[in-house]
C-alpha cells in the first residue's frame, strides 16, 4: 500500500474508534441484554457508511453497484426513496435517479453515472442491528506467549516498547448467532466489540486471528498486539495448529468400514472422495478430500467443485444417541476453508444438525425464536427518539439527512414488514442461525527458526518445538462434560 493508502487507512480508524466511543457501541454482553430471551439488541445510531470502489465495480453504474453489492439496498423502491431524501452520495454529491439537472439539482449526480477507481459511496443509515443470543458474560482466557516464542520471533523488536504481557492471545468461547468482527449489519453485536467492552480493553484493538463461522460457537482466538495476530494467522495458513472441532450430525456415523453403508458413494466425483484411515474401530477415521469453491460470495454459499481450493477434512465417530438418532462427531479440519467441514460433512451424507444452509432442518426451524428478535428489535426502536449522531459526524451529516434517515427507517416505521425486509431470517434467527458445531481445542505449534530445514513426517514429534494447548471449557452442541472427555480422547488418537 501506498503511503497515501496508509495515512488515509489510519485516518478512518481513528473516526471508527471516536465514533465507537461516543456512541458507546463498545459495551460487555450483558448491555442491551434481555434476561429472559438472552437476546441482545442495541438501540438504533444515526450513522455515516463509506465505501471505497473496488475494482470490480469501475465501469458500472452507481445504481447497479448498489442494487447487485448491497444486500439491503436490492429493493429498488426502497433504494428510489433513499435517493429522493439524499441519503446516498458519491464523493460527497447527492446521487439522484434523474440524470444531472433534470431534477433541479445541478449540483446532484445521475444513479447513472459511471464508476471508476478512487470513489466513494456514502450512505447516511439509522443504523439497527440485528438481535445475538448471548449469555450475561463471554468466558475469555488470557494466555502469555512463551517467553522463548517471543524472542524466537523477535516480537519485541516489531513493537518496539511492548511489554511482553501485550505478547499474548485471549481465548474467547464465541455463542452461536455472533460474528467474529464488524461486518454486514453487526456491529456492537459482534465477539470483537462484547469482549473489549467486557475486558476493558480500546476499541478496534482485538484482532481476530481466524475465521469462525456466525452459526459456530465454541473457541475464537484474539490478539491485541498486530504482531502476534500475524504471527497467529501465520501459524494456521501454515498448518501447524492442529484444531479439533465436535459436530452433532443427523444419523448413525460410520465407527469403521463395515458400518459405512450410510455414507453416500460420492467417490464418482474424480476431485472429490472419502477414505477410511486408522487400523481398527478404535483408531478408524473418515478422511474426505473434496476442493471447495465459493459459488455465491453476496450469500457466503460454497460447493465441492473441481475448481474449487484443494480441501481435506478427518472424522470419526465420538458416540451415537438412538432416542434422538443423531451421532457426535470428532472433526479434525487439515486445510481451512471457508465451511469446509459443514460442507465435507454434507459430501459424506450426515449434514450437522441445524445447518439449514447445507442440509438439514428448514428455514422455519427457528420460527418460535423469531417473534421475540422481531420484538427485540422494535423494543430497541423505541429509543429511537434518542437516536445518537457522532460527534465526528456532525459535519459529515447534516440536520435533513439526520431527520431523513429516521423517517425513512423501515425498522422504526415498517413494523415487522419493515424488520424483515431489512434482515435475513438467519439475522432474525428463523434457521441457520445455530448449528451443532463447536470448535473445542487447536494445538499451536512455534518452531524454532534453526530447525526448520529438517523435515519431519506431519504427526512425528519434533524437537526445538514450542507448544500451546489452548481450549475452552465447553463442548457446544448440548454434548455435555462426557462427550468432552470422549472427544479430548479421540484428539490423542493418532489421525
């Protein structure tokens, strides 16, 4: 990036951070918590969004980048009124539907206008984010880096003046239905924000060190030093954390070959097949080796392709319940793609429980939770009326658009029409929002800069290694304490 590039990123981190605090959107779980749903909904902001034309958006319309990118801005009535009030500008000009000076506005741009590189699209938004189930705290766990870690990386150098206590990662169990960081509708209802909140820490200042799906819960590891977060991300594209995820899926998984009737005979696919590993029962495994392609960015949708990135995920069996016929499984992921095992689980034919998206249960699963988001919702529009606009925001947004935008909100005027046009119903939590998938524990391994040209085999144990176990204390997916210790056995196994 260039310098220019640089100073303007540390600019808009330094308005993030100013309007985070001024709005207090950086607040513990238990903030706008609903003791009896567990819901948590903040009240609404009035709020100034940007965006920055990436590339492939430069010879399209401004009209057509908002109607296709978007995915609240694809009713195109909703998006002519929005145009109507000059709520939408491109480099800080009002956007109209009519072309320039036919509206009589001669200072106003045509939603026809062609976009090219270095422009931005801004929207002024009564901002309402979507309800997360969460309990009244987060349970996180600071651990320190090894001091021979430390120096090893020469970490100290990268932050010059850190303590080595910054030299450290918090270990945080995310809830299902909570994203990892700011993105799309969240915002304060996101792990990142809760935890800082919660643990007294800046804003913007705990870095996510991978990726964990929404509908996931279980172990997010963060770090508040930029060094060890790459030092972290390194270390999982470089496989040498070893993660091992509890999955409850639908049906009785195969324990060894001779009880796979049930798997699918997807090995017609020549780039996708499943294999058996392991010896015997006690040590059996399912290993799938099936690319992944994400066919639909806008909705995160990915598919076993054979264009798809080189994929490959371990399984084996933990228990089988007969009452509820579903079976918990050990999921030990070898490459990390995007929804790799909730696809690969799908390839075998035993789709986790609840994953709509891939699977199993319907849309209308969750519809006895989605009255009460819908009623979290209108409950925080009702503050409505203190709606706060940031400081730093003041001269960015003016007293028209301040009154326009909550004028035109469809979730403070739409009622529960207005509520779900403006969320999916996984944000409203109707299905899809919770599946049975649980990162339980990753074994991190630091090695030593010297012994790096030896090469080992992938589970032999090296020497000159540093070692981290980090876990959290629940297994998700209602497994229970018993489950837990099958699942940390079935982890030694060698797989």
């Amino acid at each position: 990036a260039s310098a220019n590039q640089r100073s303007s990123k540390v600019a808009q981190r330094e308005k993030d951070i100013a309007e985070i605090r001024y709005l207090g959107l950086s607040a513990p779980p238990s903030s706008h918590r609903n003791p009896v749903t567990s819901f948590r909904c903040p009240p609404p902001c009035t709020r100034l969004l940007t965006s920055s034309v990436k590339g492939k958006w430069c010879g399209r319309t401004v009209l057509d980048v908002l109607s296709t990118e978007f995915a609240e801005l694809s009713d195109g009535q909703y998006v002519s009124t929005l145009l109507a009030q000059s709520l939408i500008c491109l480099n800080g000009i009002p956007v109209r539907c009519e072309a320039v000076g036919l509206d009589g506005n001669p200072g106003g741009i045509s939603a026809s206008a062609i976009l090219k590189n270095m422009d931005t699209i801004s929207r002024v938004v009564d901002w309402h984010e979507p309800p997360v189930a969460v309990p009244w705290s987060i349970s996180v766990q600071k651990i320190d880096l090894p001091v021979e870690v430390i120096d090893e990386c020469r970490l100290r150098d990268a932050e010059g003046g850190t303590t080595d206590e910054s030299f450290a990662v918090y270990c945080c169990d995310k809830p299902a239905t909570v994203p990892v960081h700011p993105a799309g509708p969240y915002l304060s209802n996101t792990l990142t924000m809760m935890v800082e909140g919660q643990e007294g820490l800046e804003p913007r200042s705990l870095r996510p060190c991978h990726r964990l799906d929404r509908c996931t819960s279980g172990l997010t590891i963060c770090a508040t030093s930029p060094s060890v977060a790459r030092l972290m991300q390194r270390s999982m594209e470089g496989g040498a954390v070893k993660k091992l995820y509890i999955a409850r899926v639908k049906g009785a998984f195969p324990s060894w070959k001779e009880s796979s009737s049930g798997l699918r005979a997807h090995n017609c696919n020549p780039s996708a097949f499943w294999t058996w590993g392991g010896n015997d029962d006690a040590s059996a495994y399912i290993e799938v080796d099936a690319p992944i392609e994400n066919i639909d960015p806008i909705n995160g949708i990915r598919a076993i392709r054979k264009s798809g990135k080189p994929s490959k995920s371990r399984f084996r069996l933990v228990s089988y319940d007969n009452c509820t016929d579903t079976s918990l499984v050990a999921c030990y992921p070898v490459t990390g793609r995007g929804h790799q095992l909730r696809v690969h689980l799908q390839h075998l034919g035993f789709p986790i429980n609840e994953d709509v998206q891939y699977g199993h249960g319907s849309s209308s699963s969750g519809s006895g939770t989605k009255a009460a988001a819908v009623q979290a919702v209108m409950d925080a529009s009702k503050c409505s009326a203190n709606n706060l606009r940031s400081t730093c925001m003041q001269d960015a947004i003016t007293d028209d658009q301040f009154r326009a935008a909550r004028d035109v909100c469809r979730c403070c005027n739409g009622g529960t029409d207005g509520i779900e046009a403006s969320f999916s119903a996984a944000q409203l939590l109707d299905g899809g929002h919770s599946i049975d998938l649980h990162a339980l524990k990753y074994k991190v391994t630091f090695e030593h800069k010297a012994k790096r040209k030896k090469r080992h085999k992938p589970d032999e144990k090296r020497k000159g290694q540093d070692v981290m176990d980090t876990d959290e204390g629940g297994t998700g997916a209602g497994a229970g304490a018993e489950a837990e210790a099958e699942a940390e056995a079935a982890a030694e196994a060698e797989v």
